[in-house]
C-alpha cells in the first residue's frame, strides 16, 4: 500500500517552489504555474522589508521565475527596476537550473510619507521609470536586454507590454502576493505568491499576430494585426480572468488543481514541475577578483579600520578582506 501511495512532489502534485509547465491543445495556449513558500519567505525574512516593499519584491521574484524557468540554456535572467519612487529599485535574478535571489532598495523616510498619505499603491511606490529584462547567457556571450517603461501600471501590465514589444506573442500574466497565518505550533505568519504566465502559440503564425504599440509602424488598416480576437485565445483569457489572486497562492488549491478548475473542460496538460530555490552565486573570488581591479586610492578609501567588509545585497553574507592583499 505505502509504495502506491502519491507523495507530494511525485505523480502531479508539485507543491510550493515548483515552476509547472502545461499546455491546453484545444485553445493553443501554453503556460507556467508557480507557488512559492518558503523560498520566498526565506528571501523576505532576511531584509525584514517593510510591508509594502516586501509585497512588491514578491511580484518581482514571481514574475522573474515564470520567465526565467523557460531558458532552454545554461544563464541568468534578470529583472530590475530604476524608479524615482519611494522603493526605487528592485532586483531579482533567476539562474539555471532553478537558484533565485533578490533584493529591494528603497527610501525609509518617502515610504512612511507615503503610507501615511495613503498613496502606498504599487505602482505609486515604484513611481516613474523603467523595467529592464535581461538574458544573460555568460562572460562570452551577449547580454539581450528588454526595457519597458513603468508609469503608473502593475507589473502584470508591464510583462504584457514587455511580450507585446518584444515577441509579438500574445500573453497574460496573473500574480498574487500575501502574508497568510501558519497553523500548527511553529505559528506566526508566512510569506506566500503566486503566478500564471499564459501564451497563445498556434501553429499558424498569423493567428498570434499582435497589434503596434502606438508609433509603431504596422498598417492601420489591417484588421488581422489588431488583438488577437481567435475565439481560442479570447476563451483562454476569459478562464484567467476568472482567477482571484489569493487562489494562485492557496496551498489548499495546489498549482494542478488550479489549472484543472480552469481548463479541465478543454483538457489540460501538466508536465513535471521544476524546482526553485534561494541561493546566492556570490563568492569570496568574485569579490576580490572586482577588489583586484580597484586603483591603490579606491582600496584606501575602502578600508576601514584596517579591514575591508564588502557585504552582499541579496544575502546579506561579509566577507572580509587585507588591503595588504591588493598591493
């Protein structure tokens, strides 16, 4: 009995901090799912953010796994804002095969202003400014670099246009983020998010035409390079609508589940799930191979009390070093 017994993770039952890939045939769409628990409550616990910068940050790491998991190579994708908000960078990196890390810079003093003035809204705390994307493929390669601008939308519409501008594919992008009570005598309350990454792939490439962005050169009059109005994809996307964000996150629903209540009438297909989890890539040789090119004046003025500290940003972890080291 116990060897045919389905444990979490085997079998289709992925669980937290797995990326599933699936695909619904009959609507030509493909997609990826994730809940994350504690790898992401792991990276939030570790800054102790502020509430709203720790929702926001949420929303990054989310949307970086969902777009970084499908890298077909060896790399890093990476997703930074620059803003002239109160949370005026944020910054999460996926590496392959499934190691993320992230970090959220931001101005204590506008943050309390703004809470307390009531404009604490996401996109009022990012503010004006851009949203970069990035493949990195390694030191002999080159980098590939998206930016969308940020003004006054959500990340989700911002991933929308990034799809629209770049790939010219169709897509749609759920995320939800909360801060739920853990049963149990651990207690306490626990980060969690979730998202669904959408995309319209039929094997006529016309069909998935989207239209210009405005300015854009495409012909006005042709209707074919309007929204896609295929009554598949327009289906598809009245499914997602119908997902509240707290269900991409509940652990009681299970990523599977999710995807079974929206598209079982169609036949969804769920392939294994891949794992993610925080892990930091700095090293003690990284640092001092960027110490080794600073001038004899930058080492000084580096040093203090005899010591060089360099901490890193996403975990937190000092490394120190000799001046004496860098000649």
């Amino acid at each position: 009995m116990s060897e045919q017994t389905i444990r979490l993770g085997e079998f289709g039952f992925a669980g937290d901090d797995y990326v599933v890939p699936f695909d619904v045939e009959a609507l030509d769409v493909r997609g990826r799912a994730v809940q994350v628990g504690p790898m992401l409550d792991q990276i939030l616990a570790r800054h102790d953010y502020p509430e709203p910068v720790a929702r926001l940050l949420a929303e990054v790491i989310v949307l970086t796994v969902l777009l970084g998991s499908s890298l077909k190579f060896d790399g890093k994708f990476i997703v930074q804002t620059r803003t002239d908000g109160p949370v005026d960078m944020l910054v999460a990196d996926f590496t392959t095969p499934g190691s993320v890390r992230a970090y959220a810079r931001f101005d204590q003093e506008r943050l309390d202003e703004a809470v307390a003035q009531g404009e604490a809204s996401p996109e009022a705390l990012l503010g004006v400014g851009v949203l970069a994307l990035t493949i990195d493929q390694g030191e002999h390669t080159q980098r590939y670099q998206g930016v969308v601008e940020l003004n006054g939308s959500t990340l989700e519409d911002v991933a929308r246009t990034y799809f629209r501008q770049s790939e010219q594919i169709p897509t749609e992008v759920r995320l939800g983020v909360a801060r739920i009570v853990v049963p149990g005598d651990s207690g306490g309350e626990r980060w969690r998010a979730g998202g669904l990454l959408l995309q319209f792939l039929p094997a006529a490439p016309e069909r998935s035409r989207m239209a210009d962005l405005p300015g854009g050169d495409g012909d006005e009059d042709d209707n074919s390079n309007g929204h896609p109005e295929d009554n598949a994809w327009q289906e598809a996307l009245a499914l997602v609508e119908t997902v509240e964000p707290d269900e991409l996150l509940d652990p009681s629903v299970g990523t599977e589940r999710l995807l079974y209540r929206l598209f079982h009438e169609q036949g969804v297909r769920v392939y294994e799930g891949v794992g993610v989890k925080e892990e930091c890539s700095c090293s003690r040789d990284k640092i001092k191979a960027i110490l080794d090119g600073f001038t004899a004046e930058e080492i000084e003025e580096s040093t203090e009390d005899g010591i060089i500290r360099v901490s890193c940003e996403f975990c937190s972890k000092e490394y120190t070093f000799d001046p004496e080291d860098f000649g």
